[in-house]
C-alpha cells in the first residue's frame, strides 16, 4: 500500500509543499508514495484525516496551526517542544503515537547563517505566530538578542509605533514572520519606518511567494541586504523528509 503524506492548514490555496514532493518523487524515482493537501477549517478536523487515512505516515503543519496542532502530539522532539510549536508530524500507526517536530528553525537557521555579518548583533522579529516561535529559538542559540514587534502590545514586545530611527540603527536584523505580503495580498507589509533602513541592514522575509515581497522590496530600496523564505522552506522540506523515513 503506498505511503501518504501530506500538509495540514487554512488555507491552502498556494502551497508549495504539493508541487515540492511530487516533483522531489518524480526526480528521484521514490515509488509508492504521495504528498495530498488536506485544508482544514479547524484543527478538530485533523482526528477524521487521521480516521480515514490509515497509511498517512507524516503531515507538514502550517498557518494556522502549528501551536493548536500540539494537542494531538503524543511526544515532542526537544527542539520542538522548547520552541512551543510544530511543523512536522511522524505518524506511526504501530505504536500509535504521533511525534511532532519543528522542521522551520533548521531551515531558519541554515539559511540565515551565511548572510550574518559582525555587525548583525540584534534583530527585531515581526509578528508573534508559530513560525515567530522558531525564530526566536534560533536567535536563541545564535546569541542574537531580539525585540517581537506585534500590533496588540504586550509583555516583552514593543509596537510598531515605538520603531524609532535610533532603535533601528541599533537592531540590523529584521525578520518578518507576519504574513503580511503573502499571494494574492502582495500589496501589504509591515507598517515600519523604511527610511531608517540602510546597507548594514538585513531584511529576512519568511513568505515566498511573491519571490520579492513589499517589504523586501522597500529595504533593497533603502540598500539592505535582503533574503526570501524558500530556501528555509526547501530545507525544512528536506528535513521533514529525513525524519519520516529515520
């Protein structure tokens, strides 16, 4: 019986996960598998997927589940369960468990690592979602103290109306974890002062399509260094792989 993967979350209009998988088997000649798109309404729904597809071996999680999928993990890797969110789930049928993993911080950090300059010592992270979560962790282990700028203050974030000139030249790393600018809404960006942005700045964009979102583009503007999110999401793609066969 062949093997199935799949991703869960809402909604599931552009994912780059199908199109990954199916050509990645196809390339690589892997028979008896495939990778189905399950879009779900609500995270409750993830129990009749389960019911129904008794050879689903793995599913991706994403927007906007990776916290809410917690409840139907069984044991958490350690990095997953510090990060306090999941991307990756493995499904085991015999021993009945589903263990969950955070796939998206080795993708993160992999491929943040080689655009970090000596000047790049703090970072403001944009949103406070599930992908937020493994962008801390990784700041975390790189030493890289950071600042989560939200719309709705509170403890330990700042708004976005406190983003001042002087508070810019001093954090050089700027990730967005918002959705923000993410197909068909291409025209939205988070709403900061890009006239502050200069070339010792690195603007990191967790969203993928459009390759070059608003707000990467008004940071290359302002001569940022500028990086998208799909070699994080080939990584973590690759990873999720690893794990399901392991």
């Amino acid at each position: 019986m062949a093997r199935t993967f799949g991703l869960i979350g809402y909604p599931l209009t552009h994912s780059f996960s199908k199109k990954y998988f199916t050509e990645k088997f196809e390339h690589e000649g892997v028979e008896g598998v495939s990778y189905e798109l399950f879009s779900l309404e609500n995270i409750g729904m993830l129990e009749q997927i389960l019911h129904e597809h008794h050879n689903l071996k793995g599913l991706n999680v994403t927007i906007p589940y990776k916290i809410g999928v917690l409840k139907y993990v069984t044991d958490l890797d350690p990095a997953a369960a510090a990060i306090g969110a999941v991307n990756c789930l493995k499904i085991n049928r015999e021993t009945k468990t589903i263990k969950g993993f955070n796939t998206d911080a080795y993708g993160f950090e992999a491929s943040l690592k080689p655009f970090l300059k000596s000047h790049h010592t703090k970072a403001l992270i944009f949103g406070d979602g599930g992908a937020a979560q493994a962008v801390k962790y990784v700041l975390g282990q790189l030493d890289i103290p950071f600042l989560s700028v939200v719309r709705k203050k509170q403890e330990g974030s700042i708004g976005y109306d406190d983003l001042t000139g002087e508070l810019l030249a001093e954090y050089t790393i700027l990730i967005n974890t918002t959705p923000l600018g993410t197909f068909p809404d291409i025209d939205a960006c988070p709403e900061i002062p890009y006239a502050y942005l200069t070339p010792e700045h690195l603007a990191y964009d967790l969203i993928y399509n459009p390759e070059e979102t608003v707000f990467l583009r008004r940071a290359r503007l302002q001569g940022a260094q500028t990086k998208n999110g799909l070699e994080m999401l080939t990584l973590q793609a690759e990873k999720s792989w690893e794990i399901w066969n392991s």
